[in-house]
C-alpha cells in the first residue's frame, strides 16, 4: 500500500506492507534511526516519536494508519544540524544518558511535557517519562536533564526585567 | 516481533465497517491498537483483515444527555482524562485514567478498545460494572444496547456478537450534589496491571448520611464485580459499618490465583483496598458543602 506521510515537517511517501509498523518505516524507508527497536512490543519506550506533538510508540502504529498526523521524530527536533535542542543538551550537560539506547524515546517524552507547561512538578516530568525504559542511569539524572531542560527554557522566555535574578537585585537595593 | 500479513481496509462508515465485519470471520476491528498491536506482533493474534473504525466519526465525541454522560468508543484515553464535561460528571472515570498504562498509550488507546478487550484487571472495564454503565452497540441489524454487568463474560472475553462493534459507552450520571470517589491498585509497579483495584461513590445527604454508593473490585475475578454493599445507605458510613458491609459482599468471591499474587492475597487486599475507596469516597463527598450543593 501506498503511504504519505508528513515526517519533520516534510511530506514523504513510501510503498509499504499493511503490516509494517510506523517503527520500521521511518528506520528502513526513510533511514531515520533515531527512533529505536527495543522491545517491539510496546513496552519499553524507546521507539517513541510525536503524533501531533503527543508521544505514542511508533512500534504499536502500522505506517498505513499514521497518514494526516504530524510526525515528529528525534531528526526533528534540532534547530540546525550540528546543534541540539534545549532538551538534548540539557542531557548532555547533566549526564541523563548512558548507552543512548532509550534517550530519543525520553527526549521525545519530555520534549512533549515541556511544550505544555516550562514549570512541571518532579512527579509530572517522572509521569512523562514513566512509559520510557532505561536500564542504565536509574532515571536520576534523566529528571535532572528535564528539571534543568525547563529551567533554561523558563528563564530564556523571561523578559530581562522580570529574570528572577534581576528581581533579586532590584529587591537587594 | 513482527506481524504476520494482513489486509488493511479503513471502512468509510460504521454500517461499512460492520458489514465488512460480519461478512469476514478472520477480520477484526483495530482502533487505538494499543493491545491488539503487541498481541499481533506475538502473532498472538492472526487476523487476516483489519477493518480501522479509529477515524468514523459516529464513533467520536463526549456528550452529556440527561441523566447520562454518552463517550464515542473511539475517544482517545489521553482525551477522556482531560475532558471537562467526565471531571464533572463522572469523576470515577477521571480519576482512573491516570492509572490506564502510560501517557503514550493513552494518547492512541481508546475508551470502547479497553472495553472490547475485557482484561478482568483494566481499569475502565471496572468503571463501567461498578457505575451500571450501558454498553451500546452497532450491528448489522442496527443498534442495541446491553448492560456492562451482562457484557463481561470472563477474561478476554464478552458477549459481544459476530459483526458487531461498540459505538459508545453511556454512563450514568448521579442526581446527588454530595458526591464523591474513592480508587486504590495494587500492582507491581505504578500503571502495571492490577492485581487488585477497587472503586467507590458515594452521595450523602446534608447531614452525612449516604444516599446511594456503588463499589467495584477488579484484578481479582475473572472480569471486573460489582459489589452489593445497598445495607450502606441511610448509614453515616462509619468505619464498622463499612467493615461489615464489604465483608459480607466479597465473601462468596471467587478469586484468581497466578505467578504475581494468590488467591488468598488478592482477597485480603481487596477487602482492605475496598474499605479504603469507600472512605476516600465518604470524605470527598463530605468535602462538599451542604449548602453550596444545589
């Protein structure tokens, strides 16, 4: 079956199998192997894309079901190549990854939670990433990452004049 | 990990789709995908067609109708948690979403798929019994309507026909002001499946007297119960009463035994768990003003 699909803002097509998930398509027709095959059976997290800007596991969706959404994928959220998103470099900076394996599946989690609000609680961004397995880090340092994701994001949204750290020095005079 | 082949086919209305339905014994319906999925890539499941209704538009929306609130089997599990209209009239479904899997599987699972599905520990199979939902049904023959307490037959497994589809779920809206809702699960990690769930609402009059309750218990049958506990009402729902009253409902049941936890431990727990829903339930509904209810 024929497919179009719209994948980081650009409309692709492919000629797949029913059967064929939205997982193996955007890995082996359209080479995008951010998103990845863990346990293929929807349980890990780690195949997680956006469908229209939610996360859903891209293992659980066949790609002839996946026409008319926005489809956003690890390769899609870098504002230029060569450079990383807030999110991605707050993960480097704070060390919230180790093999990689499930990071684009977290990033994608939290990338979602933050577009809906910069000041999530540690229990709102534990419930964002609660469907993502990562057997490595122990989830600390992953928390971490989206804590310091938000409060860049939060203070990069600011108005000089209203910076936290303005306001304490206006209130210290 | 990979399906075995299959037809896709995507039905532009519900008569099509149950048409195709009836006319094909290896066909099944996919919606949200969120458990046939994983159970076709097992190859669990082997259909030779899948008819997709996620996008008929008679199987959308949430409407409030008198005395009921009717939600279109396809609403997105991630949808329902965040409508306005189920917070306000049926709490008891709002507050056991967060608990349906994981927010990504709740953006694509739907509320009439985790019904079709009947696993006897799902938390909105359970709602559905404890709250005397109506199951309503497309079929070729036009449509029908069966009480969930009728739908659920055993694990996996409903009374729903060949060539049918459930359009919606209607359920009942209490008249009380005084309401509240109570829900507890075990399971062995947060959102895994229950070993035990219990749910409760309770109404009470201006003086803290109970009006009308129902309580429910999942995980432990072999499709979610709902409990009698009618010897309730007209009582202040003090602790002994409560006591008294649950024991006397889930003496006679039959509990499931399995790898993750015994029969006897799911009995005990579901005493436990039910009392404590129907206390959380009392003080929420206490929690509202008499005289602020209208």
């Amino acid at each position: 079956m024929k497919v179009e699909l719209r994948i980081n803002g650009v409309a692709r097509s492919a000629e797949v199998e029913p059967r064929k998930t939205l997982l193996d398509t955007l890995r082996e027709n359209f080479l995008l192997n951010g998103a990845h095959a863990g346990c293929e059976h929807g349980v890990c997290g780690a195949c997680t894309v956006l469908i229209d800007g939610e996360p859903v596991r891209s293992c659980l969706m066949f790609a002839v079901q996946a026409d008319g959404y926005e489809i956003t994928t690890i390769e899609g959220l870098a504002p230029v190549p060569g450079e990383l998103s807030v999110i991605q470099d707050a993960f480097c900076e704070t060390h919230g990854l180790q093999c990689g394996y499930c990071t684009p599946g977290m990033i994608l989690a939290a990338h979602a939670l933050l577009q809906r609000s910069v000041t999530p609680t540690r229990e709102d961004i534990v419930e964002a990433i609660s469907g993502n397995i990562c057997r490595c880090t122990g989830y600390g340092q992953i928390i971490e990452a989206v804590q310091f994701a938000a409060d860049r994001m939060r203070v990069a949204n600011t108005p000089r004049a209203n910076a936290p750290a303005d306001k304490s020095e206006a209130e210290a005079k | 990990m990979k399906p075995a082949p299959f037809d896709y086919v995507r039905p532009g209305s519900l008569a099509e789709a149950c048409e195709l339905l009836a006319g094909d014994e290896d066909a099944r319906l996919i919606a949200g995908g969120q458990t046939l999925v994983p159970m076709l890539a097992m190859r669990l499941a082997r259909p030779a067609r899948l008819i997709d209704i996620l996008r008929l538009p008679e199987l959308a929306g949430i409407r409030a109708e008198k005395g009921a609130v009717v939600v279109g089997a396809t609403t997105r599990q991630a949808v329902a948690e965040r409508d306005p209209t189920i917070a306000a009239h049926v709490p008891m479904l709002a507050r056991v979403l967060p608990w349906v899997g994981h927010p990504p599987t709740r953006n694509r699972g739907t509320i009439g798929g985790s019904i079709a599905n009947a696993d006897p520990s799902a938390e909105i199979p359970l709602v559905t019994v404890t709250l005397g939902a109506d199951i309503m049904l497309a079929t070729p023959d036009g449509p029908k309507s069966i009480a969930a307490d009728d739908f659920f037959m055993g694990p996996m497994t409903t009374s729903i026909g060949q060539g049918e589809c459930i359009g919606a779920i209607r359920f009942p809206v209490w008249p009380h002001k005084r309401i509240g809702v109570g829900f507890f699960e075990i399971s062995a990690r947060r959102s895994d499946f229950a070993f035990v769930a219990a749910t409760a609402q309770v109404a009470l009059d201006e003086e803290g007297r109970c009006l009308a309750v129902a309580l429910g218990l999942g995980g432990v049958g072999d499709r979610p119960l709902r409990l009698d506990v009618s010897s309730l009402v007209g009582t202040e729902l003090d602790a002994a009463d409560m006591k008294d009253a649950v024991h006397a409902a889930s003496s006679g049941i039959d509990a499931m035994s399995d790898l993750h936890a015994s029969a006897a431990y799911r009995r005990r727990v579901a005493v436990t768990l039910c009392i404590r829903a129907l206390e959380q339930a009392r003080a929420e509904a206490a929690a509202n003003p008499a005289e602020a209810a209208r």
